[in-house]
C-alpha cells in the first residue's frame, strides 16, 4: 500500500515538499514548481483551474516511471497532458502533470510494408503525417487541432475528427501501446489470445461482466463517453489496447505506441451543401452516407459570418444559400473521379443549393474555417463569450436531426445560445454555449444536466470524441446503469487501485461546476491605457477571449501563417499565445501570479513577446498580445523608472532628429567595435547588434524635386513620411514620389511632426503615445478632408494609424476618421486605374507582421504579379520586430527565429532579391546576414526606370 503524504509528514505542505525534494532529487531540471508554470498548466481548453503541484517535461520513458514511482510513493496524484488542448478538463490535475509535448515527441519508426508507426506519446499528429506522407500514408483519425494535438492526447480521448467518419476512431487505429499503470509497472497492452493476461484479474474481469459490456458499451460509433469495455469482449478480440485508448489517463500512461497507418486519398473533392437550417442539414445525413463520403461535416452558417466579421468577406469563399452546410470530401482515383462523385453525392441529398470544389484554395480555406470551429464558436453570433461544456455530444447520425431540434429548445428556454458545427456523419456535434460563467456555474450545471438526458434520450453520448474530463464525467449516470458504472470502476482499480491517475474523471467524478475558472477572476475595467472596446471595455472579457485552443502552438510558415514565432523557437508554454493568456487570467483571478499588472510571472510571461499581432489574425479567437504587453508595461511603469531601452529604443524618433546633424561622427563610432558596444550598451541593447548608418542627409532635408502638379481629377495622395523612412532610408520616400508621379497622382507631403508613436506604444508610454497620435491627427487630419488618401510606407506605422489609433483614442471621432483614409502603397496603387511596369524580377518577400496582422499582403501580392514578379513569400517573423531584437536578453531567440525562417529562404534561394517594406526586417538580414533588401516603391521604381531605359 502506498504511504499517503500525511502518513510521512506533519501538514499537507510539508508533504508536497517531501514530494518535490525527492522528485527534484531524481529527476533535476525536469521538474518545475515555479509559480509562473504552476499557472501555466492549471488550465488546459476547458473551463477548470486546477493548480497542479508540479510540471514534469521528460525526455525519456525512464523519467515517467520514476515520476509515477514517487508520487505513488507520496500519495500525489498524475495528470498527463499532450498539447493542453483538452475540452473537457481532461489534463488539470492537483498533482504532478507530465507534458509529453516539449521532448517526448519522436516518430521512432514507420514501417510502410506493414503500414504502421511507432511513436512516443508527444508527436504531434502533423508531424506523423508529414513523416508517413513520403510513404503515401497517414494517420486516419485527425482532429481539427492536428496541428497541435499530440498522439498520446488522441489516444487519451479516444478522438476522432472528420475522418472519423472514414477511418475510424483512434481506437480503431492502435494496435499496441506500452503502457505505465498506477500500480507503476511496464506492461503491453495488445490485442488477441493472451492479451488480457497483462493485467492481473482483467480476464476474470470480462468474465463476470459480459452482460453488461455486451449491452451498454458500443452501441454505435462515437459512443466515447464512459470507458471502452466492449473491446474487451471476446468477438471484439480481447483489445486491450482499443480498451485502454479513450480512458483519459485515469488508468495509467501511454508510454509508446504502435499505430495504423492508411492510404492516403489522392485528389478528394469537396461538396458544399447548403439546407435551411442545421437540423435539415442533419436529417439529410442518412441518404448521403450510402455514397461513402471520407468526411461529412456540419457547419453552421453564423459561424461562418464570424469570419466575415473578422476578416471581412474575402476569407470565405462563395458557399450555397442556406442557413447551414453540409461539407461532403469524396475520394477519387483522380480528381476528375472525385468531382464526378461529389456530384452524385449532391444528386443524392436534398439540399437546396450546392457547390463542388476540387482539391485547390479554394476548398482548402472552407477546410480551414471547419478547423477553426473550436476557436470561432468560442463567440456566439451576437459576440458573447461562449463555452465548452457540452461542446462534444453525440447521437446516432439517424436521431441528429431531431437532436439538434431538441438542443435548440433546450438552449432557447435556458436563456443561452450557440454556434453549432461536428461531425455530422457520425452523429457528433460541437456547440460551446454562452454560459454566464462569470457569476457562477448554476446555469451550467442545471443545463447540462438537462442536455444529458436529451442525449440519452436519443440513445446517445456525452461526448463524441473529446471525453469526459471534468465537465461530463458526473454525468455518466444519465446514460449508463449502476451496473455499468460499477464495472467501470472495477477495471480502472485493476490498473489503478489507488486512484492517482486523473482522479475525479470517469470514476469518482469531481463536480461538473468545482474549480471554474472564469468565476473567479476580477473584474478589470480599461482604464487611462487601451479601450479594449471589441469587449466593451472590459479586461477581463479581453483577456479570456483565448479559450486554449492552442492554434499558437502550431508552426503554421508553411501554410502562410505568422503565430507564434517565440514559441515556434522556444517550444515553452510560457511563450505561446496561450500560455501568456492563461498567465493574465492568473493575474485576474490572484492565485497563484498575485502582483496583478506588476507580477513577475506577468513579464516573464511577455518578456519574448514580440508583439507581432499576429495572434490577432492568426487566433481563430482574435486575441491581440501587443496589446496586453503594450498595457502592460503602461500599468507597470507609469510614473515610475523604466528600463533604459524605453527612454532610447522607445523614443527612437526623437533621438534620431537630435543625431541627424551628427550623422557622419554616429556613423564613424559605429565602425569602431569599442564605441559601437558602449554605444550599444548605453541605449540598453545588445552589444552583438551593428548602429543601423544613418543617411549623410534625411528626407526632409532635401527638397523633393516637385509635388503636386497633377491634372484635375488625379488622385489625391498624402504621402506620409515616418520617421524610420525619413531618417534612416531617406531613398525609399524619394522613389515613392516618383512612383506615385508616375501613376499619375497629386501628392502632397505631410508636414514634419505626424508620427504614429509606435515605439512608445510597443514598451507601453502609453500616456506619451496618446499625445503624439493626438498631434498626428491635428496634422494629417486636414488633408483627409480635402479629399487626399494618406499613404504610408513604414508598414507598422501604418498599421498603428489603421489599428492602435483607435483603441488609444477612442473617444475622438476624428481617428476613426482618420484611420479609414490610410493606406498602404500596395493598398491604394491597386486601388486607382494604373497599370504597374513590368519587372521578371525573382524576389524572396518578407511581410511585417503588422502588415500581414492588420492590413493584409494580398494587395501586395496583387501588384507584385501584375508586374510579372516570381514572388516567394517568407512567412513568420523576421525576429527583429522593432526594439524587441535589439533589447538585452532577446539577441538569441531574435537570432533563431530569422535563421529558421527568411535566412533558412535566403540561403536556399540566393538568387531572390529580398523584398522587405519595414525597416526592422531590412535591418534584421543586413544585421546578421549581410544581405541586402529593398522596399516595394524600390522595386517599382527600378522597373519604371528600367522601361524609361528600354524606350529610349
């Protein structure tokens, strides 16, 4: 019997350190009980906070037994966690929680002959699928998160994902797993004759419960909720290992498995099939099923307006009329095949309106929009915060449409709403709900009770594919007899007697509505910093827009995406998106991080924020970090002394007006290694970094050879000269004249003194940023009003006009004003009736994030491929990002994210001309690489010039 901590110690915290000093004894450097860590992992995708003792990150199979051995030993409980992206509460634990995902994450072997592969429980899905892709296979189950979600999280859950409906559940999928229990022995959980003789009693087990394995477990597909027992039985092969996927690491820990692989298909087709509402959209499932879709999903068309709202009607692509869709992915040998059977497909259904789209872009970003659900459901269609909870139920796919229609009563007389989209073909659909979470859990409680009895009603389940965890588990009885729940609890004390795996999930529920997360957090109202107005106001509303997700924890480059290049790098918790959120609402709610604005854990948190914004536009949530890190360092240090970098990197704009007469002396010491450090170290930066030259003469010193001039009617351009563009590449507003003169413009030059601010609002001088965007309006103001579109060339300064501006000024009807007029030179040039010069120029691009987060690059790209440009695009984050690159303490992280991305492009491609429009991406490959770039006007410029050249 293991010793309780009480049995060996005289409080329950002198028993946790008992603990901790042993496990630190064993396991060293693994093992952390920081307060910002404990914070970090208290939460996962759910609603629950559960501060757990310790994090364990181990690196080998080794260090988890020896984990588990000792906190058996005290008595400690164990959680397991794979990327955290767990619905349900399923990985918050009060004990140690081991995170497979930092080191544990090898695909050790596939074996294409055998189609299988063997892998350790923290590879992310998309890592298999790329290593199995070579071999033409892949893993067939494939949640939405896959490209975050670990395998051992999958086998946990038992998920499932749109080609649950094809391949089968992960169950289905696993042939044998090395497995970790609670008693903490080693054993192989398998299938066949024998198999259930690894564990001790299981046969006789099997034996006494046939009756009720036979008729309460597995009665249809996406029966997940419970345990798995009828895999157990003899017809089903004695699968332990298809009986233990799906236990939610409440009966032991997978240690390494072997897995299935399958074809993949080769050009599938997508079918869009619009119906009148979600309900006649699920009514129409059964007919379609006969023609073998590999996928078919539900999607309700509020959510996609969630997109529009967002990204504006260019992110979606032309759907069918209806009120909901059904999104059907028929196979082929060939893509011609494939379309041929998609139409068949619409033949079948009774939609009223239908679209076919072959593999491409086109279907690739509806694909996109499915796989953001979890994200955009996460705001309900009149924008309330909505939750998980009842977010994974699943019926029959013959009772889905009287379901939904009984979900929809039952959510119109409680009060509550939500945006409904899953698995249709399997009967499984995910709605998370706008629960009033922030005054308590009664709501909650009372309507998932009533939701279980619809869905047991319908012969259903609690969850479909994400498991019960904290949020069902105390449900069970709804769908399943004591007789059922008694034989659940018999197996999972064969492999844990003790109850220390993942107790209160399945066997001994912990209340539904015990260790909510969001009723605890304060209250926190926008104050003299930003408005947060897209949440009225409200901080804390703000702050738990994440909703765990995880997207920031994917390295999306290769499909085009810039989230989260510090995590990306560092591959820590602390440095995603999701990790610096769950810190915030730490802070909201004073447990652990208790300093509020001012915590530690708070700026250790943002320290390797970039703020980038791309978690802005790359979040499904919309959750903006620059901001929080922007508010606060404003809270932490107004009226207080700062650190040295905010007085010179933060004021960079007026340190560069008072050095411009000195230009030749700032340029000669920056040649002197001796001067060029003491200079470097007493602006507070890296003394690794060069002094970017500064221009023997700026911009505005020399007088433009002509402005306006332009015949009646020509557009009407303010050219907005940044201070970067006029101080330190004064060549790059010249050639804008000359381009915006040769499309034929009236343009005027905007007066000195309009600056954005943006170094001010980037180290939180909020107070002095609200001034200066003050006078930048009194500035630029007027000439909006004689009709002139501002056109910027610095890309955050102009994405600060576009986006900060109003959230620093919000009372002031005139930024808005003032914010719709400015544009970027892309942006207006594809705007007016101009034909570029052609250029056959190869260029590497590398967009500012800001850019890419609040403007977009596609009109970039527009004006780039009318040009006859052969355009390859760098995404992600140069590193440099303004002062972050140049600051003490980020030369590393800044120095791998540029080599991981466009100097890993650069150098593979040193035939590209690098094509970069902010100042800081130009600095960052000229700093580290010696490489040149140039600006977008440049290349036009060129090219006009060039053609001017031809024609003479």
């Amino acid at each position: 019997m293991a010793a309780t901590a009480t049995d060996a110690t005289d409080s329950p915290q002198a028993g946790a350190e008992a603990f901790l000093d042993d496990l630190r004894a064993r396991l060293g450097g693994l093992v952390d009980d920081s307060s910002l860590t404990t914070a970090l992992y208290s939460t996962d995708a759910s609603n629950y906070r559960v501060v757990p003792l310790a994090v364990l990150t181990p690196s080998a199979r080794e260090d988890v037994v020896t984990a588990v051995r000792i906190a058996r030993a005290h008595g400690v409980p164990v959680t397991v966690r794979g990327g955290g992206t767990s619905c349900a509460g399923n990985a918050v634990g009060p004990g140690l929680v081991i995170d497979f995902s930092r080191f544990m994450n090898r695909v050790v072997s596939i074996d294409p002959e055998s189609s299988t592969a063997v892998v350790e429980p923290g590879v992310v899905l998309s890592a298999l699928q790329d290593a199995a892709l070579p071999f033409g296979l892949r893993f067939g189950p494939d949640p939405s998160t896959a490209t975050r979600c670990t395998i051992g999280g999958m086998i946990g859950n038992n998920a499932c994902g749109p080609h649950g409906l094809s391949y089968g559940r992960t169950a289905d999928n696993v042939i044998s797993m090395t497995w970790l229990t609670g008693r903490g022995e080693v054993i192989t959980a398998g299938s066949g004759a024998g198999a259930l003789t690894a564990v001790p009693g299981l046969d006789a087990f099997v034996s006494e419960n046939l009756a009720v394995l036979r008729t309460e477990f597995g009665r249809f597909g996406r029966q997940i909720s419970g345990y798995s027992l009828e895999h157990l039985l003899p017809e089903n092969g004695r699968n332990l290992a298809a009986a233990l996927t799906g236990t939610e690491g409440s009966c032991g820990i997978l240690l390494e498995a072997t897995v299935r692989l399958v074809p993949r298909a080769s050009a599938p087709a997508l079918a869009v099939l619009g119906y009148s509402d979600m309900a006649a959209a699920a009514d129409d499932v059964p007919h379609l099923l006969p023609c073998e879709p590999l996928a078919l999903e539900g999607l309700d068309a509020q959510l996609v307006d969630v997109v529009r709202r967002a990204h504006g009607g260019a992110g979606v692509p032309a759907l069918p009329a209806g009120g909901g869709w059904l999104m059907a992915e028929v196979g082929g040998a060939t893509s011609q095949e494939a379309v041929e059977a998609a139409h068949k497909l619409v033949a079948a259904s009774s939609s009223t309106d239908a679209v076919v789209l072959p593999t491409g872009p086109e279907a690739t970003r509806l694909w996109q929009i499915r796989a953001d659900g979890a994200g955009l459901a996460g705001r309900t269609a009149d924008d309330k915060q909505a939750w998980p909870g009842w977010e994974d139920s699943a019926v029959p796919p013959e009772r889905l449409g009287d379901y939904l229609r009984g979900l929809e009563a039952l959510m119109a007389e409680e009060g509550v709403s939500g945006l409904a989209y899953g698995h249709f073909g399997d009967g499984c659909v995910h709605v998370r709900i706008d629960f009033p979470l922030e005054s308590g859990g009664a709501l909650m409680r009372r309507f998932l009770q009533r939701a279980a009895a619809l869905a047991a009603e319908h012969g259903g389940s609690l969850s479909g594919e994400h498991g019960d965890g904290r949020a069902r588990s105390e449900l069970l009885p709804a769908m399943y007899s004591p007789e059922a729940l008694r034989a659940m609890e018999a197996f999972k004390a064969l492999l844990d007697p003790e109850d220390l795996m993942n107790p209160g999930v399945v066997v001994r529920p912990a209340p539904l509505d015990a260790d909510l997360r969001r009723p605890q957090a304060l209250e926190l109202r926008a104050g003299d910093g930003f408005a947060f107005a897209h949440d009225g106001g409200n901080i804390t509303e703000s702050v738990h827009r994440c909703v765990g997700v995880g997207k920031c924890r994917a390295d999306l480059r290769g499909q085009g995406g810039f989230m989260c290049p510090s995590y990306t790098a560092t591959r820590d918790e602390k440095d995603s998106t999701r990790g610096r959120a769950r810190t915030l609402q730490e802070m909201l709610n004073g447990g652990v991080v208790k300093e509020g604005w001012s915590s530690p854990e708070v700026h250790e948190a943002l320290d390797l924020c970039l703020s980038c914004k791309a978690c802005a536009s790359d979040c499904p949530t919309g959750i903006d970090m620059a901001t929080f890190k922007s508010e606060a360092l404003h809270q932490t240090y107004k009226g207080r002394l700062r650190p040295l970098s905010h007085y010179t990197l933060g004021r960079l704009p007026q340190w560069l007006r008072l050095a411009a007469p000195l230009a030749p002396l700032v340029n000669l010491a920056g040649r002197v290694p001796v001067l060029r450090k003491a200079m470097m170290a007493m602006m507070g930066a890296d003394t690794r970094r060069s002094l970017p030259p500064l221009p023997r003469t700026p911009f505005r010193r020399r007088k433009p050879a002509r402005t306006g001039g332009a015949d009646p009617g020509a557009p009407k351009v303010l050219l907005w000269v940044d201070s970067f563009s006029d101080a330190m590449a004064p060549d790059i507003p010249r050639d804008a004249l000359e381009v915006l003169f040769a499309a034929g413009c009236d343009v005027e030059i905007a007066r000195p003194g309009a600056c954005c601010g943006l170094t001010l609002v980037s180290t939180g001088q909020l107070t002095a940023a609200k001034a200066t965007l003050r006078k930048t309006v009194d500035l630029l103001l007027p000439h909006v009003r004689d009709g002139r579109t501002v056109v910027g060339l610095e890309p955050s300064c102009t994405a600060t006009l576009r986006s900060d501006l109003l959230e620093l000024l919000p009372d002031d009807p005139r930024a808005a004003e003032l914010s719709r007029s400015v544009r970027t030179i892309a942006e207006f040039l594809t705007s007016i009736d101009w034909t570029p010069p052609r250029t056959a120029r190869k260029l590497l691009v590398q967009p500012h994030c800001h850019h890419y987060s609040v403007m977009g690059y596609g009109p970039d790209q527009a004006l780039l491929e009318a040009m006859g440009c052969d355009v390859e695009i760098s995404a992600g984050c140069c590193g440099l990002a303004g002062n972050f690159g140049m600051e003490k303490g980020h030369y590393e992280l800044s120095e791998k994210i540029a080599w991981d991305g466009i100097l890993a492009r650069a150098s593979a491609g040193p035939d590209r001309q690098i094509l970069a429009d902010g100042f800081s991406c130009r600095t960052q490959v000229s700093d580290l690489a010696g490489l040149d770039s140039r600006h977008l006007v440049q290349i036009i410029a060129e090219a006009l010039r060039q053609g001017a050249d031809a024609a003479r």
